[in-house]
C-alpha cells in the first residue's frame, strides 16, 4: 500500500503561483497511476490532472496551458505545478494513487486565490 501527504498550499493572488508536491511512503508508485483531484465547498471532487505510470497525462480543460504535473518514481513523489492562478481554482486538493485493487487519497492542501 502506499500513503500520501501533500504540501504546498496556501494563500496567493489571483496570477500568482504555487507548486503542490505528493510524497508517497510504503510500496514504490512507479506501477501506479497519480492525480491530483481538487474539492471546492459544496461541489464534487474534479479530477484536476493525472499521470499514468507509462507517463500518459490529462487535465482538466480548465487548468490545460496552466498547470503542470510531473512524477519523479526514484523520489516517491508527484508534484502539481499552478500558474496564472484564478479564484476559481481555489479548494482542497488531493493527492490520489490508483492500483488495480485500491485508490488512496492524501490528507488534503488548502489552496485559496485571492481576486
């Protein structure tokens, strides 16, 4: 099993920049597939990008030209590059592994964009 803890969240102004970094410990994530989800108040949780474990990548057509996900296997980590950040990307953002036979979720960072 693998367990995550994201970081990098917190207080920007619309424009600015953030970089959310997912650190798995337990098994190695280089066979499993990665995404960040994001969770605003009173909505579903969006798929905000993935990253397969062949390096296959989707966005979410909002965050497409803006928003970066890269995944270093030696490193156990995921990381999630935000610019031009919009007040609409403001929520909890989760960290997801995906396996055959589970999917695990991080505690959540609070990302908030200010206008």
């Amino acid at each position: 099993q693998v367990q995550l803890v994201e970081s990098g969240g917190g207080l920007v102004q619309a424009g600015g920049s953030l970089r959310l970094s997912c650190v798995a410990s337990g098994s190695s994530i280089s066979i499993y597939d990665m995404a960040w989800y994001r969770q605003a108040p009173g909505k579903q949780r969006d798929l905000v990008a993935r990253i397969t474990f062949g390096g296959v990548i989707t966005y979410l057509d909002s965050v497409k030209g803006r928003f970066t996900i890269s995944r270093d296997n030696a490193k156990k980590t995921v990381n999630l590059q935000m610019n031009s950040l919009k007040p609409e990307d403001s929520a909890v953002y989760y960290c997801n592994v995906r396996g055959p036979r589970f999917s695990n979720w991080g505690q959540g960072t609070q990302v908030t964009v200010s206008s």
